[in-house]
C-alpha cells in the first residue's frame, strides 16, 4: 500500500507540471490563457507557437505520465490493480496542478501517457488512429475524444486485454467525460462529407 501511495503522489507530481504554459510563458512569452479556449494544452500552444512547440508540449505530457507509470510496472512489477491508480495520477494533476493554482488542462496527453506506461506503443498508436477517423468525421471536439476513448475500449474487448488494462480504461473514461463535461451537452454532429457518403448511400 506505501507503494501505491508513493507512485500515486510521484505522478500527480509529474502531472502537475504544465509544460504548455512554462513554454508559453518563459519561450513565447505570452499568455496562454488568452489564446484559444484558454486550455494549457498543445492545441493551444500550438496556435501561439507553432507546431514545433504543440508537438514538444505533446512529447512532455505524454512522458510525465508514461515515465512513473512504466517504472512502477516494469521496476517494481505492480502489474495489478494498482496500476491503474497510478497511471490516471498524472492527469489528475495537469487537469489540478498544484503547481498552478489548481487550474489546469483535459489531460488527453496524460491519459495517453498512461498508456504508453502501461502498453507502451500499442494502445496510443489504436488511440491515434482511432482520433484521426473522428477527427474527420465529428465536428464536436469533445465528441472526437469520447468516441476514441470508446473505440479504444472495443480494441480492448477484442484482445482479450488484461484487467488492469480495463480498470485504467474505466478511470481513463471517467476523468475524460468530467474534463469535458461543459462541451459534451453539444450534439456530435457530423462533417459535410460524412452527410454526402450517406446520400449516395441511400440514392
């Protein structure tokens, strides 16, 4: 249980490190809260900086999470339902970083470093391609990220992942609907092509 409770608060640590507005601040010298939806994230960063920088925010908000959450799986072999507690700590803490008020980001990067920690490249790899697909074909964003998350599931069922995998997945799910809770009473809807396909569909 000291084990647990050490990783837990190592990764809410990690977690709690908002790389996106130290670049913003101390690199761009801006204000991220005024660009965008105000969100320390890569999208964010991405609009002030550049791509360079949203792909940088990326790397380090994946690795905060994947780093305590690896070692505690490979190093002290807490390959249970432990992990899980563990890996969802570094989202927990960029979406309410102690370091910053409290105030932070959805946390999508840090749920995909979870991931990384746990399945290293074969869960963040479904997860990306499954974001392209809804990301082409939904208009709402938060939508695109409930529908990946869901898919993702479903890859899970159908490899036979093992528990833990699902308990992460189950924590991962939870944090994401409450991250997201003020966009997702928005309908999904739908791109324009996505509407032509289905009229040629029942021409």
């Amino acid at each position: 249980m000291l084990g647990l409770l050490l990783f837990m608060a190592i990764g809410y640590l990690s977690g709690s490190v908002l790389y996106a507005r130290l670049i913003a601040t101390h690199v761009l010298k801006i204000d991220l809260a005024t660009v965008g939806d105000g969100n320390p994230g890569t999208s964010n960063v991405g609009k002030a900086g550049g791509p360079g920088w949203a792909v940088a925010v990326f790397v380090m908000d994946v690795l905060k999470a994947a780093i305590p959450t690896y070692i505690a799986y490979v190093g002290f072999g807490l390959n249970d339902w432990r992990l899980p507690f563990i890996a969802i700590m570094p989202a927990i803490g960029h979406a309410y970083p102690i370091f910053f008020g409290f105030k932070g980001g959805k946390g999508i990067a840090a749920i995909a470093g979870g991931w990384v920690g746990i399945a290293l490249w074969e869960i963040i790899t479904v997860g990306g391609l499954m974001l392209g697909l809804w990301y082409v074909s939904v208009r709402e964003s938060a939508w695109v990220t409930m529908f990946m998350s869901l898919s993702v599931g479903l890859y899970l069922v159908l490899v036979r992942a093992p528990q833990f995998w699902f308990g992460y997945w189950v924590l991962g799910m939870i944090f994401l609907v409450w991250t997201h809770r003020r966009e997702l009473p928005n309908p999904p809807g739908v791109q324009p092509w996505v509407v032509r396909v289905a009229q040629l569909w029942h021409r």
